[in-house]
C-alpha cells in the first residue's frame, strides 16, 4: 500500500510537493507563531509580576475583598516561615498605609509601604527604576516616587515626616530620611509612594508580628497551582490566597484576547490550506477516472477506491508535516536559546514598554499545544479533503469511465 500510494503521488511530482509544501509552510508558520506566543505571555507575565505585585499574595479573606488598615494578618512572621518551608516559595511580608507625607512647609497625601528591602531588591524589578540614591539599609531611610520628591521639594539626605492613624485609631508619626528615588513609570505611584523599612513603619502604626500581605514569589511559575495548594493547605480560616490573575485581571484578559485573536488567524490560514489540498484531490480524481474504472471493472468497490486515495492523502500529509516540523523545530531551537530582540519585534516604544523589568528578548517556547495542532489540524483536514473530493467515485461506471479520456 505504501510503495502504491507513493507511486501514484509520484505521477505529477510538482503537484505533489506543491501541495506538501504547503502543508509543510502552514504548520512550520503556525507552529513558530504559537510558540512564540507562548514565550511572549511568559514574559509578559514575569515582567508584570516580578516588577512590583508578585506571583501571588496572602492576605484576610475581608482585605481581599476591602483593604483596610485594620484587617492584618496575625503572627506574620510564623506564618511566612511556615510558608517558605514550601520547596520553589519566596515570601516576604509588607504593610500598607496612608498618611500625610511633610516636608518644610509642603504637605502631600501618601501611601507608606512597609517592605523588606534585602528580600525584595533580590525578586522584584522595580528597585531597579532608583534614579538618584540608593535602597535603604538603615530602619529610619525610605525611597520615595520621583513626583512626590519633586511636589513636596525633598531630596536626597532630606527628613521627611509620616502622619498618619494607627492601630485602634491612635496617632502614627515617623521622620525618615530620602535614602534614593524611584521612578516607576506609573504617575500615581510616583506622586504618593514611599517605600520604608517593614520593622520601622510596622513599629511607627502600631502593629505587633502584623502585616497586611505576604508575597509570594515562585522560582517557576508552571508549578503555580500546585505551590497555591499547598499555600492554601496551611493558611488559617481568615486568610486567602490570589494569584495574580485576580491581582492583574487585565493581563490575563489581554492574553486571552490575543490568544482569541491568534486563533482565528491560524484557522482561516488552516482552512486555505485544506481548500488547497481538495483542490489537489478534485484534479486527481479527473486525471485517474479511468483507472477508478478499471479498477472498479476488476471487481474493487467504491469504498475500496476510496480508501486507496484516502491512504495517499495521508502519506500527503505526512510528508507536508514532517517537512513543516523538520524546519521548525531547528528554528525554534536556535531562537529559544538566542532569543528575538525586543527592538526587533516592534521598535524602541514597544520595546520600551515591554521591558517593565529586566527583559530584553523573547523566546519562543515550543510547547506540546503548539508543536501538535497544525499537524493534527492538517492531517485531518488532508483527510477529509480527500474524502470530499473522491466520494463521486461511488456515482463512476466502469463501462463509462473505461471510454473517458
């Protein structure tokens, strides 16, 4: 069956590779398109959780769904221990608070953020952004966003005062000296964030072993589900658990829209490809109407006939898959080691903006989806054509198709 088929694709040896060729241009373009679509979301997902949200956070059930000063997580310091004992978990506590930031005469509205600067300078990108100064590294120095420095007239070596409602409604005051300044790229952040020292802004509002979140980071984010399992396994009745779907909804939705959008391109290049090869199968079953008759005449039945160029259309395909996957997978290869420069892909804007941390390249990441669904795709649709195409066999008479040029 296998030396007949290739024998009859072999009649019309340009057609054939034409139609191979095909097959073969459509999965090595889906295939790099899909896996670059993967590489691109990985990076688009890392950038926005390593810059300043996380991978997740651990928060009480009633902040998650209102943040207040008041609803803290009790005996944090136990808890992120108990946490960091899961294998591939970073976890680092914050606490979050608003007051009145005072420099001279000059007042402006502010959000404190208590952070732990050692552990989160090592896992987020945005203590890269410090444009003048340095991280804190003594409990009464804080960073400060690039607007708020330059609203309220502070610079570097400059005391600035906190203000703000405590624990059970009593007064919080702090005096920290600018350490450095940031600029986040986010105009909000920038006129009313201070970044200070955990202990210190824990100490100045009143809260003992609180916090109002633990980040969570992981060291490969496909374990996520698994890690927030085993988070979730441990965490005490009040406290919940998000991910950062819930923190960054739009990021998914965005991947899911481009997803969409990559889909409907690939099926209608698909489908053209499918059309092509009925093309191919109409054209064949012309040319051979007389030796479906012959065949036929000897005693073979429709179905019989049928399936003779159903085994063909097959081997077609195949031959396009291997062909479409041989080049792709080199490729691939190349570039999931080297990388797509970002200055490549969309120009210096595009590139600016999504480099939020670090990133510079993406790479694609041929994943099991990605390398099998135009060849499936393919050789179903082959398949189909071709049954589409012959199934007029049934409706030939040997006698007529004997006399058929």
């Amino acid at each position: 069956m296998i030396r007949l088929a290739w024998r009859n694709l072999q009649r019309n040896k340009a057609r054939t590779w034409l139609t191979a060729g095909g097959i073969g241009f459509a999965v090595l373009l889906v295939s790099f398109a899909m896996s670059l679509q993967s590489g691109s979301y990985e990076i688009m997902i890392d950038s926005a959780t390593r810059y300043f949200t996380g991978h997740g956070q651990v928060s009480t059930d009633a902040y998650i769904k209102q943040p207040r000063f008041a609803r803290t997580i009790a005996n944090a310091e136990s808890l992120q221990a108990a946490l960091e004992a899961i294998d591939g978990l970073t976890v680092f506590p914050r606490v979050q608070a608003f007051g009145v930031v005072s420099k001279g005469e000059k007042s402006l509205g502010g959000m404190i953020l208590g952070v732990d600067f050692a552990a989160e300078r090592q896992q987020l990108d945005v203590y890269n952004n410090v444009i003048a100064g340095q991280i804190p590294a003594a409990l009464d120095q804080a960073l400060i966003g690039a607007a708020m420095a330059r609203n309220i007239g502070a610079a570097l070596g400059d005391e600035i005062v906190v203000l703000g409602s405590g624990k059970q409604g009593s007064v919080a005051a702090a005096v920290f000296i600018v350490a450095g300044i940031v600029e986040t790229g986010q105009v909000e952040l920038d006129r009313s964030l201070i970044f200070a020292p955990f202990a210190s802004v824990a100490d100045a509002f009143y809260l003992a072993d609180e916090a109002h979140m633990l980040v969570l980071m992981l060291n490969d984010l496909s374990r996520l589900d698994e890690i927030v399992a085993k988070v979730e396994a441990q965490l005490p009745e009040p406290l919940g658990v998000q991910t950062w779907q819930q923190l960054m909804p739009l990021i998914e939705q965005s991947i899911e829209l481009d997803k969409a959008g990559g889909y409907l391109f690939f099926s209608l290049l698909l489908i053209l490809v499918t059309f092509a090869v009925v093309n191919t199968f109409v054209m064949v079953l012309f040319e051979r109407t007389r030796e479906f008759g012959l065949f036929m005449a000897l005693g073979m039945r429709p179905w019989q006939v049928i399936g003779q160029v159903q085994f063909e259309a097959l081997l077609l395909s195949l031959l396009g898959v291997l062909l479409g996957l041989g080049l792709a997978y080199p490729l691939l290869a190349y570039l999931t080691s080297v990388g797509i420069p970002l200055d490549q892909v969309g120009g210096e804007e595009v590139s600016r903006q999504m480099q939020m941390g670090s990133m510079s390249r993406i790479y694609p990441k041929a994943t099991w989806p990605s390398m099998t669904t135009a060849p499936l795709v393919l050789i179903v649709g082959t398949q189909l054509a071709a049954l589409i195409s012959t199934v007029r066999v049934q409706g030939i008479r040997p006698v007529s198709a004997l006399r058929a040029e």
